[in-house]
C-alpha cells in the first residue's frame, strides 16, 4: 500500500470515527435525564457548616452530572418546620431532607440509631460501621419499611461538648434539678440523673440563659456556640458531650423518588453525600480549634464532666438500651451491631493512634509544637 492510500483510508476511517463520536454524545447526552429535586434542611442557615454539608452535596450532584441533576436545598422552616424535614420527604411533600435522624427517636428510638444515642459510635466509628459494617443497609431496611424513606450518611460534627453552664458540676448531686436545655435522647437519659430537660430552641438559648430561665444549654461545639454568644451569660463549659459522640447527619430521600433515579444518578448522590461526610467533619476540625482559643480568650472555663456524672449516665443509658431492645426488635438489630463492632473499634483504638496522640498532645503542652 504506497502512502497516499493509506493517508486516503486513514482519513476515510478517521471521518467515520469522527461522525460516531458526533452521534454518540447526543444519544448519552439523552439517556441522562434532567432531574430537578428540592431538598429540606432541618438547619438554619446560620449553622453554615451543617447546613452547608447539604449545599456540598447538591453542588457535587451537578458538577457530576454537567447540570443535568439538580438538588435545591431550603434552609430549615423555609419547605416545613425544620424539625418535620423529613416527614415531609416521607410524604412526598419535596423529594428528601437533610437533617438529623434522631430527631423523631420520639416515634421509634430506631430512628435515633442512625444519628446517635448516648454512649454511641464516634465519628469514625460511625463511617467503620456505616460504610464497611453493613450500617447503612441495616438503616434502610427499617427506614424503607417504617418511614418510606431513603438513608445515605452526609454529615458529622464529631464529639460534641457538653454545654454551657452557670455554675459548676462538681458531682452527680448538682445535677439536682438543673434545667438544661437539650433534647431528644439524651434528654430522656440524663433526667434519669435529676435534670430537668427543656426543649427551646436555638435562637432563644441565650435569652433562656440570660434570664436564668434556664441553667444549662448543650448546642454543638466551639465554632457554632461561639457565634450564639454563650460565654457571655454561662461561664463553664463542659466536655466531653457524651450524648453526642458521633452524630451523623443524613439525606432522608423519598423512596419512591430514589427508586426512580437512574442508577449512574444513585451511584452520583451517594458518593456526593460520602464526600460532603467527609467534607463537614474536616471544616469542623479546622474551624473549632480557632473557636476554642478565642472562647477561652474571652473568659470561657472549660471544665470535664466528672466522672461520678459520666459513670452515672452511661449506666443509666445501658438499662435504657436493655429496656428498648427487650420489646423493640429493629432497634435491638442495629443497636447490638454497633455495640459489637465498638468493643473491637476500642480495642484497636487505644493501641496505635491513642499512643501517638496521646504523646503528641505532651508535645503541644509542653509548647515543643
């Protein structure tokens, strides 16, 4: 074959290849469907970290699929009341939530499973169990069945502290009567130790606090607390939050919805939603550290829990947990799922990476950092 017949073939061949690539951007183009959804935040805008783990994950659905699946994400009250996020996507009043699953333990303590309980996994914990550990199915064969509904982990704060106090705790005693506002499980437990729970909600903490309406307040942690004001009216602020060791934060999709999306579309909105995981409990990380240093700057004293108190309220979770899963099969399931997998997550936990923190942190107090 000389080499204008080749050159001649080579472009025939080349052209012909050219005009299937032309025809073939089209015919993928049209297999993916353009798919508007709203989303319901259980958060104010102002939480900009929790509610921005929404935003995160909406931008990462479109940016993935050129624009074709778009996720609009209503601040919490705007859609429904924040709270009632995900009842609304249950409904098919919009197409799902992003929001706390605990906060309807109240119908079924199962629901608080796939946030947190008192004593639970911690953040890392909860992604070993949910990713690799069979969690997220286990959540969604009683999401799907009880609540019609979708479950996909996009969100975590971490550890959280335990709140702002007027006076000190210096034992189980002084908690005696302390009206605190927290909510939802931990509330229920730690009522059993003599506080009173209080159910207010964020904006209204700091006048609670001021009036001495109120004695306590949990919210989050550093960053978030900081901007409410707390120091200035409650001077100790307690840690660790052992009521919120790891909650995770979700995407409650309407199952009808999620089963209508195209695979590649499914596949796109749980990996946006592990990433925007990831990504919150790395802003997290960054932002509470410079938090912390100026709350402390500004008069915070930050006090532990003592011991006496954390003893008392595990053992009073436990015989909760034991009275729930006596009569409550789902919540039973998942709770000894986690419970076994955080005995080993412990035992591996306290060898290598506790070791290591443990003497850096010798390391940042003897200023050697």
């Amino acid at each position: 074959m000389d080499r204008r017949s080749f050159l001649t073939k080579a472009s025939v061949g080349g052209v012909a290849a050219a005009g299937v690539a032309t025809l073939a951007a089209p015919a993928i183009a049209q297999e993916a469907p353009t798919v508007t959804w709203r989303c319901a935040s259980g958060f104010p805008k102002s939480l900009d970290t929790i509610y921005g783990a929404a935003e995160t994950m909406a931008n990462y659905v479109s940016e993935a699929t050129d624009g074709k699946f778009k996720i609009q994400v209503f601040p919490g009250g705007e859609l429904v009341p924040a709270l009632e996020a995900a009842e609304g996507a249950a409904a098919g009043s919009f197409e799902m939530a992003h929001t706390a699953a605990y906060y309807d333990w109240g119908k079924d303590p199962t629901n608080a499973l796939g946030t947190t309980v008192p004593f639970g996994l911690n953040y890392r914990q909860m992604n070993g169990w949910l990713y690799h550990g069979g969690g997220i199915d286990m959540l969604n064969e009683f999401f799907h069945a009880s609540r019609n509904l979708h479950y996909l982990p996009c969100g975590n704060t971490g550890v959280q502290m335990a709140g702002w106090y007027r006076n000190e705790i210096n034992s189980v005693a002084d908690l005696q009567g302390l009206k605190m506002r927290i909510g939802g499980f931990g509330g229920s437990i730690i009522a059993k130790l003599g506080v009173v729970p209080q159910q207010i909600a964020g904006g209204d903490i700091y006048p609670s606090l001021e009036k001495g309406t109120i004695d306590a307040a949990e919210f989050v942690g550093p960053y978030d607390d900081e901007k409410l004001g707390f120091y200035k009216v409650a001077p100790f602020y307690y840690y660790p939050g052992w009521w919120e060791g790891g909650p995770t934060l979700s995407n409650m999709i309407n199952l009808d919805k999620w089963n209508e999306l195209p695979p590649s579309y499914q596949a796109i909105l749980r990996a946006a939603s592990e990433a925007a995981n990831s990504n919150m409990m790395a802003n997290y990380d960054w932002k509470n550290p410079t938090a912390l240093k100026s709350l402390v700057a500004n008069g915070t004293q930050l006090r532990p829990l003592p011991q006496d108190v954390l003893a008392a309220a595990y053992d009073a979770a436990v015989s909760t947990y034991a009275e729930i899963s006596a009569t409550n099969a789902p919540f039973k399931k998942i709770y000894d799922s986690q419970q076994a997998y955080k005995r080993d997550a412990y035992l591996w936990a306290q060898i290598a990476e506790y070791n290591y923190d443990i003497f850096m942190m010798t390391q940042q107090q003897a200023g050697k950092l």
